[in-house]
C-alpha cells in the first residue's frame, strides 16, 4: 500500500441544554453521511428516495418550495452571524448569502481573510461550526451550511483534484492501493467525487477523525 504525503447570538451560549448539543451532533453525522465517505450506502440512500417519489407526487414540489425558502432564510441568519464576527475582528469582506446544491452557503471575499481560513482551512471550519450553532440557535434545526472565506474551498477543490488523480494513476499503474493523508470531510469529499468519476477505481475512508484518511484501490 503506497502512502502519500464571535459575536453574540440572542441567547448566550451558556443556556444550551443537552438537546441542543445533541441536535448539533445530528447535523455533523449527517452531513458526514452525505459527504459521500460511502458511495454504496449514498447509492442505496438515492434508490430509497427513488421508490418514495412517485408517492410524493405534488406535495414534493411544495415541500421543495418551502425547503429553498427555509435554506436561504438559514443562509440569511449565517449572514449576519458571519458580518458581526467580522465587525468584531475589524475585517472587511464582502458577504453572499445563497443557496446551492441543495445546502445554504456563505461566502466572504475579500483581502486581509487568511487569517479567517487558517491553516488547511482549521480556521474556517471551526467558523463554520460556529455559524451553524447560530443557526440552530435561530431556528432550532440542525444546519448543513457551507462557509466558504477568499475562494479557500474552490481552490482547495482544484488541488484535491490533482491529488486524486495522481493517486488514481498510482493506482493504476502499480496494481496497489494508495493511502492519502488525512483529510476534513469537506476534502474526503472533494476527492471522492474525482476517484468515483473514473473507471477501473473506487475510493473509501478508514480511520477516525482528526486522522480520517481516504483510500483509493483497484475496482474489483
């Protein structure tokens, strides 16, 4: 095997109860199951949707509606959580609020952010933690909003995807698996979508976290 190399919300922080912290830990198992870290289960999750649509009918497409309502309304509240933070560091940044791939998401841009991101974007995904709290503590629901801060996460998509397929020709070359570094979910994802695009490999993540790491193996 070949390895490679605050702002303050309404309520203070100190009155959240069990409940909140659990639905908070419900939001990370989700969005963990849905970064794709097992393609199979994601397949079989997407079959099982399949089978209840036509059931649906109608009311899907109302449910749908609403739905986008209530994730741009969650990308509103991240919004203003993100513009006091930033007020309070003395940042300045541009913010969008938006709703893209079925999640809301956040984007700041602008110069003086890196400090925002951090190292391989630590920072940022403690931020983003942050910013989901706010929202829960909003609307009393688990949040999948994505935060992004100076293009960090487009760019890191960009190098996690030569990192892919340079594990991926490996893999083809040698006949032997390929053992990554490890890696957030947001990067274990990025480098699924790449490996599970080609043919002749597949992907899978093994270990806990912070040491989480991505294999990619010849396809039986």
């Amino acid at each position: 095997m070949t390895e490679t190399s605050i702002p303050r919300t309404d309520k203070p922080f100190d009155e959240e109860n069990d409940e909140a912290a659990a639905r908070a830990d419900e939001a990370d198992v989700t969005d963990e199951a849905e970064l794709t870290d097992s393609p199979a289960e994601a397949d079989e999750a997407d079959d099982a949707d399949d089978d209840s649509a036509d059931e649906a009918g109608a009311v899907v497409a109302e449910t749908k509606e609403t739905s986008d309502s209530d994730l741009f309304r969650q990308s509103e509240i991240a919004a203003d959580y993100v513009e006091g933070l930033l007020d309070i560091l003395d940042y300045d940044g541009d913010i969008d609020e938006l709703v893209s791939g079925g999640r809301p998401m956040v984007e700041v841009v602008g110069g003086r952010l890196q400090p925002l991101v951090g190292q391989r974007g630590a920072t940022l995904e403690a931020l983003q933690e942050l910013t989901r709290l706010a929202v829960f503590r909003e609307t009393g629901s688990p949040s999948r909003l994505l935060l992004d801060v100076g293009g960090y996460r487009a760019n890191r998509r960009k190098e996690l995807a030569a990192v892919a397929k340079n594990a991926v020709e490996k893999v083809k070359e040698y006949g032997e698996s390929v053992r990554l570094e490890p890696m957030s979910a947001f990067e274990r994802k990025c480098v699924h979508d790449v490996v599970n695009a080609l043919a002749g490999v597949e992907s899978e993540s093994e270990g806990v976290e912070p040491h989480r790491r991505i294999v990619v193996r010849p396809a039986p």
